[in-house]
C-alpha cells in the first residue's frame, strides 16, 4: 500500500478530519512508528508516558489507549480514520469494534457497511471502493464459521455488541461465539485470538470497562486496543475514576468553544430568588420558562426556514436533573396535563443509567435521532 496516497494529511483531507480528529489519528500515526510492541507493557507505558504525560498504564491485559472526544465531535468517523491508517500503513487487517448497546451496535454496522448511506465512513476513500472492507457482526459471524461467507477481503471489521456478551455470560453459559463450530475447527473466538494484526476499537468505553464481558476482550489479547469515549471515567463507590490510559483528551467545553458541538442556551430570570419557592416550583418555573423560549426558537427557525426556501432545523430542550429519582419526577410532570395541557406527554423521553434493556435501548435510539424531522421528541430529562 502507498504511503506517500494515505499519509495522515492525505487522510485527513479525504474523510475531511476535524481538528480534534486530526490530532488523535496524528498521535496514533506518532506510537505506532517509535513504539515496538514487542517489549514489555511496562516498557511501553514507561515510552508512552513520557510522550504523552497524561497516560499512566494500560489498564489491560493489552496495549490499550484511550482518546476522550467531546459527543458530537465524531468518534465514528475517528474510528474509520483509524481503521484506514493502521491498514494502509501498517498493511493491519482485523479489526473488532465493540458497541455498548444494541442501538449503537446496529448503527456502527450502517456506518461502517452501508456504502450509500449518507455517513458511510469510507466514503470518500479509493482503496475501498474496488474491495470494501468486509464486515462480520454478531448476528452474521454464523456465516463464517459455517463456510457460507468468505473472509478474504481488503480488511476484515467485525462489531459486537458487549451487551449481548454479558447477558450470555450472566446466564451462566459461554458466549456463543466462544463455542466450536465444525467448519472453522474451532470458535470463531478463537479464530480471532489467533490473529496476529488484530486490532480492537471500544466504542463509549466507559459503559462496559467493568462489565463480564470485558474479560472476554481481554481474552482476544490484541495487538492493541483504541477506546474512545467522550466521558473518561468510571463510577465506583468512592467516586469517579479517571481512565489512566488516555493519551489525548478534548473536552466539551473546547468543542463548544470551537464551534464543533452547539452550543446550549441557558434560561435564567433577572433577580430570581430561589429561596422564596420550593424546590419543586422552582422546577416548574425553569421548566415553563425554558419551553417559552423553545416555542420562541421553533416559530423563528420554521420563519426563516421557510423565507429562506430550506429544510428546519429542530431544536429540543435538555433537561438535566440531580438524579435518577429526579429525573423521573421531571418526566411524570411534563408528561401530565398540569404542563402544557398535556401537550408533551408524548414528546418527552427519560434517559438515565438506571435504565436497562429494551427501554434504555428504546431511548438511545430516539436519541441519537433527535434532530430528523420524523422524531415527534422535543424533551430529554437526563
């Protein structure tokens, strides 16, 4: 492969890179050419480490590192940008990607598979249009392993979905994709474990760092691992844990402030006096105000829209609650008669870490669509 066609400026320039994305795919490509990963973990993070003082130590089994991007930023595309890099420099072929939950799982395989969608992330790059990547899910792996499909492609992108991993596991079975099948010989598993160029990317790492099914990643032992998150921490009894293998980290408020992420507008009252209400007025006060100035928006932006002969765009109010309990006593009474008449009770969702399953799944995807015009949602209490 040239390296002179997919240098990462040449990179950057065909997947239009964001800065921040720039700079992530700048250090992998500065790791990759000074480190060998022949030499112990602790020579590895000893050299990291002094490049890049904000990493500590793996944190695996494995070469991991972490890049922290604001949501928003696009991690996805980052992803892809790796997955180019590592391939065409680095002639690396396996690639498995790890979704937190069935929602991203099923989005990252469009993403990454469907060529005529709109955010298809290999796009716009020529040594796939002839021989496309070739992707292997959790649901199609089978095909494999039974001889029905070939593996034989440019690059080989298998996404899993750690969700589905765990609820084997939590059912007190092996992972099905840990069990022999006659064709390969063996399990696709253990296919995988023996690759030599495998490479596992962990989407919104921080959801499943201290899931079963993390052992099970740890178990494919890869070449390297690449997590990308947008919150590099995890929740613990004594509180909040930074991941100690970040190498770059860009933050909200820098995404805000370089106009990649929009930025929130606050609703506030001149000289309002907390201390003369309770604390649940107070809630139906900032509530009230806030959709006064989201019907103001929406009415502007379909004005505009429609003197300007161009689709509207959406906006949506986040409200951020103190807690999960809270958050539900915010969905109760914007979805009640007493708000609005009623008017939101259908276009409000709740989404909270206590959520689980098909209800959480449910949400995310509403979510993550926010913005099209055929989601009637236009309220978030988080």
């Amino acid at each position: 492969m040239s390296n002179n066609q997919y240098t990462i400026d040449a990179i950057k320039n065909h997947m239009s890179l964001r800065l921040p994305q720039y700079q992530s795919l700048t250090i992998l490509d500065d790791l990759m050419n000074s480190l060998n990963f022949q030499q112990s973990d602790e020579e590895l993070q000893k050299l990291i480490h002094g490049k890049y003082p904000i990493f500590r130590e793996f944190e695996r089994d494995f070469p991991s590192l972490t890049f922290a991007l604001a949501t928003g930023v696009g991690k996805t595309m980052l992803m892809g940008a790796f997955i180019t890099y590592l391939y065409t420099n680095h002639d690396i072929k396996n690639f498995f990607i790890v979704a937190p939950n069935l929602t991203v799982y099923n989005k990252l395989i469009k993403d990454f598979n469907d060529s005529s969608f709109k955010k298809y992330v290999f796009k716009r790059l020529n040594v796939f249009l002839q021989n496309p990547p070739n992707v292997i899910t959790g649901d199609t792996y089978k095909d494999i392993a039974n001889g029905q499909q070939s593996i034989e492609q440019s690059i080989t992108i298998n996404i899993f979905n750690i969700g589905k991993i765990n609820a084997e596991m939590r059912s007190g079975k092996e992972p099905q994709v840990k069990r022999p099948w006659e064709v390969l010989g063996q399990s696709y598993f253990k296919y995988l474990v023996n690759l030599p160029d495998l490479v596992v990317l962990m989407d919104e790492s921080h959801h499943y760092r201290a899931d079963r099914g993390m052992a099970v990643i740890n178990e494919l032992n890869p070449l390297l691992g690449l997590e990308l998150t947008a919150t590099p921490q995890v929740e613990t009894s004594k509180g909040a844990e930074k991941f100690k293998n970040v190498v770059y980290e860009y933050s909200l408020a820098k995404a805000i402030n370089d106009g990649f992420v929009k930025e929130p507008a606050a609703a506030t009252r001149k000289n309002f006096d907390t201390k003369k209400y309770y604390p649940d007025e107070i809630d139906r006060i900032k509530l009230t105000d806030g959709i006064r100035i989201h019907r103001n928006t929406q009415a502007e932006l379909l004005t505009y829209a429609v003197n300007e002969s161009i689709q509207p765009v959406k906006p949506f109010v986040l409200v951020v609650c103190k807690d999960t309990t809270h958050a539900g006593e915010i969905m109760e009474y914007i979805a009640s008669n007493d708000f609005y008449e009623g008017y939101y009770a259908d276009k409000v969702i709740e989404l909270h870490s206590n959520q689980k399953g098909s209800e959480k799944d449910e949400n995310i995807q509403q979510l993550l669509s926010l913005e099209a015009e055929e989601n009637i949602i236009e309220i978030v209490a988080m």
